[in-house]
C-alpha cells in the first residue's frame, strides 16, 4: 500500500467516524475504480498530485457512457469529493456534479435551439479570454471544428481527415469542403453556409498570420475532437453531448428549419442506405415528450 493510500485511509476514518464501517470501504471502493479508470486512460500508476479537473470531468463523461445509474453515480461523487478534501485542492469538487435520480444518459439525440447557441457561446468566450498564441490557436479551432461539425454534419473522422486543399472558394457565398475520406471511404462534397464560411474564414486567417506549416486543415487527432466536443457540452450544461449529436442536430434542422427531403438529407449526410437517415430523423424520448406536453 503506497504511503498516500494509507493515509487516505486514516483520513476517511475520521472524516467518517460518525458512520458506519459500510461507508467508509464503500468511499475506498469508489476511489479505487476512479484509479483504475485513470490508469487504463492514462497508461501510468495514479497518483494524487497528477490529479486534474480534466480528470473528473472526463470520468464524468465515462460513466455517461457507461450508463451508470445515477445512485452509483452520486456516491462517486461524494468519494471523490471528500478525497479532493483530502488532497486539500477543493477547488477540483467544482467539476463533480451530482445528478438527479432517474436520470437516464440518451444515446444519441438533437440539440434544440438553446443548447446548440449555449455550446458556441461558451465556445467563444473560451476564445475570448485565451491570452497566449497557444491559447488562442486551440480556443480557435475548437470553435471552427464544432461549429463546422454543427453546420455541416461532418464526423470527427472527416473533420480530422481535412486537408487544405479540400477547401474551394468559388465565390465569397460558395465554400465547399471536399470530404475524401467518409465512411466506406466514399468522397462528397460539404457546402458551408455563412456561419461556417465566417468560421472558417477567422481559422484560415489565422493560419496564414501564424505561418502555420502543414497541409492538414486543423492538425488535430480525433481523440482531441472527441474531448473538445465533450467540454464543450460540459461547460454549457448539457450532459453526455457527442460529436454523433451534432450530426443528428444538423439533421433535424435540415428536416425541420430548411424544409429539406430525406433524399436530400441522405446526400449531405453521406449515408448508403436511405434508412439510416430515417433512423436520424426519428423523433427521441425527449422529443416526444415535448410534442405532447402541452395537451
């Protein structure tokens, strides 16, 4: 037992002396699986002063996927308070939020109009107040990338798989990315409307001032899409958001907002078979439960 782990030990004793004994292995259990989470991530031994509020917000995320029930949920989030107490760093207890019983995390769904303007705008605040040439190139792309996945229904996959010379401007209104690798490695074309082209246009300039040397669009891994997308939703609220909702939200508003048809929807999208497409647009638990709310 290392010298840490001992005293966490001591330390839940008395932090719990007024419980029972169940509580206190039950508080060690949940730290336990939190290591052992970290570790399978992070590819190293845990130990405490590594410990981030990425970490948390991340394990978050984790058990989101894993649809852990909001009880269990609620007890790791006492441990692991209690054990930021421990490592006297409160301030990491504000990236643990308990969850109200009978939450459900959704497998995949649409964001409506509200979440999708709260995402970008926590986006852009995050750019705003980045100092450094660092800062502002990630806060920057991070904005581009999500708000192109929104605007576009691009995969994480094809955002990262851009290229340079995928981009071609016919005319100030006619932007059009040429994704070569989709699914099935099949090749379509993504037209940008004015919010994308203005994204886009702020990244290109930036790229050209900071005399960015390599052909890849953004320059980044998949991986970092993924946990962008992840704190993206995080830091607006909403819980369990996925580069696939962003998909589905672009979608729904083809279908809804634009009028567009399935066949058309399918085209943009890059699906094979029609019925995917009618799957995206099926109406979700939420959604359902807002059509019929105010009868």
């Amino acid at each position: 037992m290392n010298t840490w782990q001992a005293e966490w030990k001591t330390y839940l004793k008395e932090k719990y002396q007024h419980k029972s004994d169940k509580s206190i292995k039950a508080a060690e259990q949940h730290l336990r699986v939190f290591c052992e989470w970290w570790q399978a991530d992070n590819f190293s031994t845990f130990e405490p002063a590594r410990l981030t509020s990425f970490d948390l917000i991340e394990y978050r995320h984790h058990s989101d996927e894993e649809k852990i029930a909001a009880n269990t949920w609620n007890a790791r989030v006492s441990a692991l308070r209690t054990f930021c107490d421990f490592l006297e760093l409160p301030q990491l207890k504000e990236s643990l939020r308990m969850r109200e019983v009978g939450y459900k995390a959704s497998k995949n769904r649409s964001l409506t109009r509200p979440e999708r303007l709260a995402i970008m705008r926590e986006l852009e605040i995050n750019l705003r107040g980045a100092k450094t040439t660092f800062k502002i190139k990630s806060a920057l792309r991070e904005l581009t990338a999500v708000g192109l996945m929104l605007t576009t229904g691009m995969r994480v996959s094809e955002i990262a798989a851009l290229q340079i010379d995928d981009l071609k401007r016919i005319g100030d209104r006619t932007w059009i990315l040429t994704i070569r690798h989709g699914k099935g490695n099949k090749e379509r074309d993504a037209h940008l409307g004015k919010s994308a082209r203005k994204l886009l246009g702020d990244w290109l300039e930036f790229r050209l001032a900071s005399a960015m040397d390599t052909s890849s669009l953004f320059d980044i891994s998949e991986r970092t899409l993924l946990r962008h997308v992840k704190d993206a939703g995080y830091n607006a609220g909403i819980e369990g958001v996925t580069p696939h909702w962003l998909r589905y939200t672009f979608a729904k508003r083809l279908e809804k907002e634009f009028k567009a048809t399935i066949e058309e929807i399918r085209d943009l999208l890059g699906h094979a078979s029609i019925e995917t497409t009618r799957r995206y647009l099926a109406s979700g638990f939420e959604e359902k439960q807002s059509l019929v709310e105010g009868m």
